[in-house]
C-alpha cells in the first residue's frame, strides 16, 4: 500500500511542475503577443508590465503569473494597469 501512495505522490509532483510549465508558457505567449501589437504600433508596452512578466517567469508562485494576466486585462481593455 505503501508502494501505491509513493508512485501517486510522484504523479502528483510531475503534474504539479507541469502544471506549473504549462502556466508558465501561456504567459509567454500572451507577452509575445504584447509584443507584436508593440511592433505594429497597436499599444505600448510598460515598464512595469516587464517587471510583472519577469516575476511570473522566475517565481513558483501562482500569483505572480495570475497578477501578470490582470494587468494584461486592464492594459488591453485601454486602462492604464499602473
């Protein structure tokens, strides 16, 4: 019984950094997006939103990333998110 507990704490690890990963990945994208709408002069990418993406890539917390997409939101939505 032991042995089952340890192989499903193990798979609950892997889907934890993968899940974790995957977080990790779409806030990527979504920056990259930022940064094509940048280039076509669409928007304006701020300083702080820079700062914001760097903690959500760098930190395990979750909500480093969940603050990164609201700010994303409110920058999208035309509000000034700082």
């Amino acid at each position: 019984m032991s042995e089952v507990k340890n192989i499903l704490d193990e798979i609950l690890d892997i889907i934890e950094v993968h899940t974790e990963l995957i977080d990790k990945l779409q806030c990527q994208a979504i920056m990259h997006s930022l940064q094509i709408q940048e280039l076509k002069g669409k928007l304006k990418i701020p300083n702080g939103l820079w700062i914001l993406y760097a903690d959500a890539m760098l930190e395990k917390d979750k909500q480093f990333r969940i603050k990164f997409r609201q700010k994303v939101r409110e920058l999208l939505k035309g509000g000034d998110p700082f």
